[in-house]
C-alpha cells in the first residue's frame, strides 16, 4: 500500500511560515493534483513528501511509515522535475540507468527495468540519443523514465508541463494518464495549470497561502467550491461575481436587473433581509439569446457588448449588469460587435452565494 498522509505538515524558512499545518490523506494509486497560484506553498509540499526539504513540524507518512528522518532515496518515492534533470552528456539508456547502476543494482535487473520503461514511453528510436537531440516532449519521457525504473510507490511531478507547448501539453496529459492507469501508483501533481488538473486527477487539493482551500474530486469543487477563492480559480474563464442584497422575499436583488433573483429553497443558508450577498455564476449560465441551452427560470436582460473574443468554437462576451462586468460564452460563434446590444438569459438554478466578508459559501452543507 503506498498511502500518504500529512498530519500538522509544517514549512517555516526563518519567519516567514510557507505551509501552515495542512492535513491531507492521499489513498493508494489515487491520482491527487496540489493547484494554486504562486507561493501557495503547493511545491513545497511535494519537497517534503520527496525529502528534498525539510520538515518544521508534522509528519509524513508513506505506506503507514513516519519518513519525515528518511533519505530521499530511501522513501520509495520519484520526482519528475519541470527543467527534465537530464544528464546532457549522456544517452537516453545512459540517464535511464544511471541511478540503478549507481544504486548497485544488477546489471540484468537494470537491463529489464530499463527494457520495461523504453516499452511503455516507447523511446525505443531515441536510446542512443543525448538530450538535445531530443524535442521537449521526448524529453520529458525520458525523465518519467527515469522515474519508472526506480519502481517507486509513488509518484511525484512538480510542474512536468509547463515547458511544453500547448499541443505537446495535452500530448503529455494522455501520456501521464496512460501512465497511472498501467503502473497503478500513486501519483501526486503539482501544477498551476487548472485544466491539467481538472482532466488527470481523481483529487484535486486547491492552495492559497500554505493552506488548503479545498480537497475533492474535480466535478466537486467546480460545482460546490468551498469559498470565493475556489470559484474564481477553478474554471476558464473565472466565475463572474456581482454584489447582491437579499430580499424581504427571500430573493436577491443586484443592481442593473429588473427583477429579482429567486433562490432554489432550501440550498443555501440565507441571510437575512437587507444584508449584502455576493453572487456568483460561471459564464455558461448567462446566456446570450439563441447561442447555448435556454435555462429552465431565466432572467432575461439586455446589456451592451463590451468586447468580443472569438475562439473558433466558442466566442467569448464581456458586457455588464449595472457597473459590474461579466464575460459569457457563445457557443455558436457568430461575428459581434464591440458595442452592440445583446439579450442575455441569466440562469437562476445556478447560481452561487458567498458571505462577503469571509467569502465562504453559503451552500448548506459545504465545507465552511
């Protein structure tokens, strides 16, 4: 069983604190992926768990064994690194089975594990190759090569992506996924890149800060994000937010709407009459007229385009209600013009409230 688990996990450099006491239990051959932007403290997290940095407080445990005093070598984990960590000197066999060799390992053993690794990257034509004879994409294989034939329990990558353009990117996604589902290990990902989230991990654990924001599958956090933070950060483009005051009714009035916004019952703690509320609704769920699927209790509005944005399949709107902006797609492309007038369909079934001085969700039953 190669479960890891963080208790209190603790990173201090001097005064400023980069992880501040996370607890995160990962399940054997899960696929978890640690997201947030800079400085949350995400690849920091992974160095403790490789043993690469340092423990302030808490513990690690790999396979229901305390490895916080335990060498890097010696905790049966590997690293895939965002700049490969090739030796530039050497062949692709040569980096494959360089660190067993060094390990001591047998030849013969070496030889099957370096066999085993070439078959599933397919790196068969490149063996004899250095690595910059090599594109980026080849040369990230060869560094989860290098992985594989250590044999690890787990699986760690820090940022594998981010050096690779966009069609290579999704080329390496198919690739990692093929990966975790023939060698069923455990893999923990780091990234900033919230799309290599959302289609490889079965967990998503969302950072800000040295803490985790939320853990749960991706359909989990892009439907009930936790908090304001989530909302905005999971999804592309980001969940538009508009300040709204709930009504004696029990709606919710926002600026620049005729009508008010009824609330589904019994889904969110209200609060009460009067008191400010912020709104959120992700782009699909506000509709330009005739371009997506009509929601079922719309409000309907006109607003002036105030930039377009076409993408091929899908066109991208910003416009506004009142003095707030909001962006929403046309999913059937046709040509706009800056500063012409749309009729929009808001989707009140989908809409989300957070408290806007904690920014939680007032979502019955998430996780406040």
């Amino acid at each position: 069983m190669a479960r890891v688990t963080l208790t209190n996990l603790v990173k201090a450099y001097g005064a400023h604190v980069a992880v501040k006491g996370i607890n995160l239990d990962i399940a054997d051959k899960s696929f978890v992926a640690l997201v947030g932007p800079s400085g949350c403290g995400k690849s920091t997290t992974l160095r403790m768990i490789a043993g690469l940095e340092t423990v302030s407080w808490g513990e690690i445990s790999i396979a229901g064994k305390v490895v916080n005093e335990v060498s890097s070598r010696s905790r049966g984990v590997a690293m895939v690194f965002q700049s490969y960590a090739l030796y530039p000197h050497m062949s692709v066999r040569s980096n494959l089975s360089f660190g067993l060799r060094i390990a001591g390992v047998a030849k013969t053993e070496v030889d099957r594990r370096v066999a085993v690794a070439t078959e599933i990257l397919e790196l068969g034509p490149y063996m004899e190759r250095r690595p910059s004879q090599l594109s980026g994409g080849q040369r990230q294989r060869v560094a989860m090569g290098r992985a594989i034939v250590r044999e690890p329990q787990v699986f760690l990558f820090d940022e594998p992506l981010s050096n690779l353009d966009a069609k290579l990117r999704h080329q390496m996604r198919v690739e990692i996924k093929k990966l975790h589902r023939r060698l069923q290990n455990t893999v923990i990902y780091v990234t900033h890149d919230q799309v290599e989230a959302m289609t490889l991990a079965d967990q998503i654990v969302i950072m800000r800060d040295g803490l985790i924001e939320q853990a749960g599958t991706p359909a989990e956090v892009f439907q009930h994000p936790a908090n304001k933070f989530v909302a905005g950060f999971i999804g592309a483009p980001q969940m538009n937010f508009f300040a709204g005051t709930v009504t004696e009714a029990g709606q919710i009035r926002l600026r620049g709407l005729e009508r008010a916004l009824d609330v589904v019952p019994g889904r969110f703690d209200m609060p009460r009459a009067g008191a400010p509320v912020t709104v959120g609704l992700r782009p699909e769920h506000i509709v330009p007229q005739d371009h997506g699927l009509t929601p079922k209790n719309p409000i309907r509005f006109e607003a002036e385009v105030l930039l377009s944005e076409a993408l091929g399949n899908e066109t991208l709107i910003t416009s506004s209600i009142g003095a707030e902006e909001f962006v929403t797609r046309m999913l059937d492309p046709r040509d706009v013009a800056d500063g012409e007038r749309m009729s929009f369909a808001l989707d009140t079934d989908r809409i989300h409230l957070f408290d806007p001085e904690t920014e939680r969700s007032l979502r019955k039953g998430s996780d406040n």
